[in-house]
C-alpha cells in the first residue's frame, strides 16, 4: 500500500498519517519527491484501517500495490534513482560507459586496456577476477590477484573499478576495493548473496538471469534493498531463447519496462546479448536510443588471444568509435555523456 500525501500537507499531518500506517504492523518508508511525499507501507497492508487513512487531513489517496517488489517499485519512489559511483552519477539523464575486458589476464593487458577505453570516455573500468564459467578446466579468473591488479588499473587511471562477485567469502574484500560490485547472470537469485550485499554501503550492478523474469529480477533487487541497500543497477544482458544464432536474445523492451516499473538505473550489456564483437556497436545505439542509462562493453587489447569471450569483445579502436556514436545517439534524445 502506498499513501500519497497533499501537495501542502503538514509535519504533523504526515506523522498522523505514518502512526495509522504502522498501527497497522507495517514499517513505513518515507519517500520526498520534487512533486510529492509518498509514504510507502513494508510489510503486509492488510492490518491497515484503509478508510480511516484516506480521511486523514494530510493523505490525498491511498492506493493499494499488487507487485510484490516495493522498495524497487516505482509507485513507492516516483523519482530516478540516482546511484553515485566515485563523484560519477549513474542514472542521472546521460549515459554512463563501463567498459574493459571479460577477465583481467594480466598487469600489462588490464593497464593497456584501461588507459585507452579511459581516453575514450569511459566511466569505469570492469574486469571479471572470479569467473562463472560452464567449464570446470577453463580459465577461472585471476582471483584475488585480479582484484590486486584493478586496483592498480584504478591508481593508474583514476577509473572506478567494476568486478564480479560469486561467493559470500569473498564480501569483505569486495567491499573494501570494489567500487560497483556485480552480480552475475548466473547468481541472481542466489540470495543469500543478494542478502549480505543488502547490508553494504556499496553499488551492486544486478545482472538479469538467464531467463529470468523482469518481475523475478525486480525481485532480486528487492532483497538487496531489503537489506538497507539502494544502490542498485539493474543490468539487461540477454535472456535465453530458442534463438542460437546470438548467445542469448538482448530484451531491449526491458529497458522500458523496467524503467516503468522501478525507479533504479538500467544499464545495457550488449557484449554477453549477442555474443558477437560484430553487433556491439549497432546494439549499444540502440539500447541508448531505447533510454538506457548505460553500457557495459568488453573491450580487450587482443581479443584473439582472450581467455574468455574473446569473439564478442570489441578493440579499444572500435570502442572509441561506439563511445563516438554513442555521444551523436545521446545528443539526439536529449542525454550526454
Ligand atoms: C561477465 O560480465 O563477464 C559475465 C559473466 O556476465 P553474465 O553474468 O551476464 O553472463
Ligand atoms: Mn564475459
């Protein structure tokens, strides 16, 4: 349930209203927009003395909510969710660009690649160190020593820096250096994951799962949120279909839809949705064309030679050229860079 207050309602009309809320034994989340207040009932609604909310001298209505996310729903926070990542502002009207290899190989590799797509305007760099991969005898990531040698990326460049996350051993050291911590495709719904990063002071990009749906991935965002933790980027990376031609089908209707439904950022992994280095630039246009908040693109320096996902990372040439274009695109709908 969601109470929207009067334009011109009073501190004590507001407290009236809250006290009848929780006399209902539900928690109230408090939301202060440009246009309105929004008290937000946490919990279950049903013990709320609905008729005697709605004549209270501050509420202009009450209204009930049917979809189970709240914190995550757009009906109880009207205003973008603006997430702030190092002075940068995800989600604020332009585009931000993540940018960097699927897995940090080496010293050299993560350097070389981070100073190009940092001259290129990137926002941040990414770089996978603990890796999912469906093959127990492929390359699992450099570990603990990928985090080591972003944070050197990150000394050398000023960029943020943006890594997967795939166990709960691993939150304090994530915490401590990772500036965006990204949960992946396939732990989504691993919640007890979902529920320690709740508990940080941290922006975690959320990745939609393989064939999850746009409510079970609000879903998800909700129990970070639950937990305290707002800061979440919602990342649309494709979904599976029965399509094979691409690695996964990118859902660019998502954009939309969830930027409808929630309030939080929404960013755009064109790389893992087509699978092909090909694609990326065509695809990034027109996820920033559709409203995207942002990007996520593997860059590598030589992806021939990558040890994951080298066909469908892009060089940091053509990333220049998509970061070029994505300018023209953002410009014409009234975004920036
Ligand atoms: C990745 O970003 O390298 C990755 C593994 O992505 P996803 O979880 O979307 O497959
Ligand atoms: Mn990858």
């Amino acid at each position: 349930m969601i109470v929207v207050l009067k334009q011109n309602y009073t501190e004590n009309q507001m407290l009236e209203a809250i006290k009848a809320m929780e006399n209902g034994g539900v928690k109230v989340m408090v939301s202060k927009g440009i246009d309105t207040t929004i008290l937000g009932a946490e919990g279950n609604s049903a013990g709320i003395d609905e008729e005697f909310l709605a004549q209270l001298p501050g509420v202009e209505r009450v209204m009930r909510v049917s979809e189970p996310y709240k914190k995550a729903n757009r009906k109880y926070h009207p205003d973008d969710t603006v997430v702030s990542v190092c002075g940068k502002k995800i989600g604020e009207g332009g585009v931000s660009l993540i940018a960097g290899p699927c897995s940090v190989e080496s010293h050299e590799q993560i350097i070389n690649i981070a100073k190009k797509v940092k001259a290129s305007g990137a926002t941040a760099l990414r770089g996978g160190a603990f890796k999912p991969r469906t093959s127990p005898y492929a390359f699992q990531g450099l570990e603990d020593e990928g985090i080591k040698l972003l944070i050197e990326a990150k000394k050398e460049t000023g960029l943020p820096i943006v890594t997967e996350i795939m166990s709960t051993e691993k939150i304090d050291l994530f915490a401590e250096n990772v500036d965006i911590i990204q949960v992946g495709a396939r732990n989504m719904q691993n919640f007890d994951l979902l529920k320690q990063l709740g508990h940080l002071d941290k922006p975690i990009l959320l990745k939609r799962g393989l064939s999850s749906t746009i409510e079970e991935w609000l879903m998800s965002a909700e129990y970070i949120m639950a937990g305290g933790n707002n800061k979440v980027i919602l990342c649309e990376r494709g979904i599976r279909t029965f399509e094979t031609y691409t690695r996964n089908t990118l859902d660019l209707s998502a954009v939309l839809a969830v930027k409808s439904l929630s309030h939080l950022p929404v960013i755009v992994d064109p790389s893992h949705a087509c699978g092909k280095a090909w694609m990326v630039e065509r695809m990034s246009l027109a996820a920033v064309a559709a409203g995207a908040d942002g990007l996520i693109i593997e860059v590598h320096n030589d992806p021939k030679n990558a040890l994951c996902d080298g066909a469908q990372s892009v060089t940091p040439d053509e990333f220049k050229i998509i970061s070029r274009k994505i300018n023209t695109i953002a410009d014409c709908i009234g975004k920036n860079i």
